[in-house]
C-alpha cells in the first residue's frame, strides 16, 4: 500500500461521492484508511500463516482494486463529456459490478481451448496440455489445484503429458509441502519449469510440493518423453544463473521434437534459431481484462495464442489457469490448452 495510491484512493472516494452525496474529508479519510488497512493486514498476515479469513479479505481487497480501476474510467468519461443525465451516469457506474460479477465467473470458470501445431520432424502424433500461471495463493488457494485436477483427468484418455510454464505459485501465501497433493491424482505425467512468482514464497518450498505431488521438476535441464525432447528454462527477475545459448544448443536433439519451456515469452527468435521446435510461455495472461488487454498486447509481441515463423517454428502463449492479484477476467479466458503436435 504507497502513499500514491492512498491518495488516488482518497481523491477516487470523493468523486464518486461528489456525484451522488458529498461527504467531508475527514469521513473519506477515514474511509481510505480503512481500505488501507483492508489491504496491507491480510497480506502481511498471509505471509506469516494463511488463514480463511486474511484470505478472504486479501480477495476482497483485491476486488476493490479492480473496481477503483473501473470507476476511474467511469470518472474520466463523465467529466470529459460533461452534463451527462444522471440516469446514464448511475448506469455507468452500476456497469461496474455487474461486470465484476461476469469476471469473476469467468476467472474462476476454467475452460479447455484447443490449438494444433504442424511439425516436420515430428516422431508420432501427441497430445500436450499447456497449462501456466496458475497463481495458487492466497486469492486463489486450493480450490484452483482441484479445479485443476479435474480438468486434467477428463483430458487424460487423449493427452500424453501436461505442462505447466511457470507461476504455479503466486507468492502471496507460503506454500505447505501438501499444498499440490490433489495433482498427484492426475493419471498424466506433469512437468513444470518455475517462472518469476515461484520464487516469491521460496522456490525451495514449491519444489518439494511439487515433488511431493510427483510432479516433475525440469530446472535448467531436459527430458525425453514420447518422442519429444522437452527442455525447462527458469526464469526470474532476480539475478539467476542463465544458461549460455552454446549450453541451450547443446540440448537439442536432432532426431527428436524440441520444445522449451520458458516462462516469458520472450527470446523466442534466439530459441526457434538454435533448433526448438516449440516454445511454451505464459506470464501476460492476455492482459487478463479491459482495458489492460489493450496495453498487453502493445507490451508483448506475442501476448497470447499460438504463433509460427519462417522455420516452420512455434511460440504458444496461454492466457493462464489462475488470475493475478485481482481474481477478474474480461475478454480472456481461465485456459487449459490442448495442444495437437501433428506431421506436417
């Protein structure tokens, strides 16, 4: 919680209030205080021990953020046009929970997408699920994990393994060494590379939840599986050991499909030039909703979906399972991807 946000907090307050029933400053005082306090208790709480009610009131928090965003827009509309009715502004700024409503249901409904990808040197025809950034913490806790769970068993008749692209931890809870049990349920093999979010509760503590759910572990290093040579690059926004691309070269199997898994999606011309047939990346979300969308695909050359090069090369960027700090989503999608990996 900054002071800047305080004050946006403060000044937001009063236009609304202004609009319908003006309150002195002081009582908006002790109104953004309040909110203050709602949103940097739980956190730090949550930091210590997780508990349902610290998590409850992070998500809360969480959701006013959001909302303030989107009364800000109303606010910058209504007095950028001037004299609206007061009828037309109420509706707008009703919009604004009746769109939370739809976006929390869509953050929170998962939904199976499917993409196919055409390679050359493809040994048999496979099924991948690419799963990122489910974001398991505190406003998303164990329910997602089950959600999770679920939807990959439906899928585990027709896909040969699952990967998971970073941020399967958020960072705003510890994570317990049972935390991910229920994916060790999945009647498919799972592999996950860490991304920038699962070293903010310790890496160490999501490797050995991982581990204790069988899930696999690929940290600067590679497997073989069904025809494919699957490589997991760590990324993070702390100063780790990076891989040289003479090391990245020397994973390439020739007579294999390359894939690598990397959080960002980024590098992917360096990584498709060295021979990997498949990048597998998250981390945008897709922007998650309006009008952040906007912004994220100015940010990102490839922000979401699947894409292809001159090299008969991929990049697949998945909007993610879970959401990011505000449980929203308007115009993407809570995916799990199933990716068809067929001859060209």
């Amino acid at each position: 919680m900054t002071p800047f946000y305080m004050l946006f907090e403060f000044f937001l307050l009063k236009f609304l209030f202004m609009l319908f029933y003006p309150l002195d400053d002081m009582t908006l005082l002790a109104i953004t205080i309040l909110i203050g306090i709602l949103n940097i208790a739980p956190m730090l709480a949550e930091e210590k021990k997780t508990r349902f009610i610290t998590r409850f009131l992070t998500e809360i928090s969480a959701i006013w953020m959001w909302a303030s965003l989107m009364f800000l827009i109303d606010i910058v509309i209504i007095y950028l046009i001037g004299n609206l009715n007061q009828g037309i502004v109420f509706i707008m700024l009703l919009a604004v929970p009746a769109i939370g409503i739809y976006g929390y249901y869509k953050a929170h409904n998962l939904v199976i997408n499917e993409r196919e990808m055409k390679l050359d040197n493809l040994e048999k025809e496979i099924n991948i699920v690419h799963i990122s950034d489910v974001h398991f913490g505190a406003v998303r806790y164990r329910k997602i994990i089950s959600q999770l769970k679920n939807a990959l068993n439906e899928l585990s008749d027709t896909c040969d393994v699952a990967i998971i692209s970073g941020d399967l931890a958020d960072g705003s809870c510890l994570v317990q060494e049972d935390d991910f049990l229920p994916l060790g349920d999945v009647e498919m093999p799972i592999i996950f590379t860490p991304g920038n979010h699962d070293f903010y509760p310790g890496i160490d503590n999501v490797i050995r939840a991982c581990n204790n759910a069988g899930i696999i572990v690929l940290d600067n290093e590679s497997m073989e599986i069904n025809g494919l040579n699957i490589y997991g690059l760590t990324f993070s926004f702390d100063k780790i050991q990076m891989p040289s691309p003479d090391k990245l070269k020397s994973e390439i199997k020739e007579d294999k499909t390359n894939i690598i898994i990397y959080h960002v999606p980024y590098s992917w011309d360096t990584h498709s030039k060295l021979g990997f047939d498949v990048q597998l990346s998250g981390h945008t979300h897709g922007g998650q909703f309006y009008p952040v969308k906007w912004i994220a695909d100015l940010m990102f050359n490839y922000n979401m979906g699947l894409f292809s090069d001159d090299l008969g090369h991929y990049i697949h960027v998945t909007t993610g399972v879970g959401s990011m700090d505000q449980p929203i989503r308007w115009g993407t999608d809570s995916e799990v991807v199933v990716l068809k990996l067929r001859k060209n």
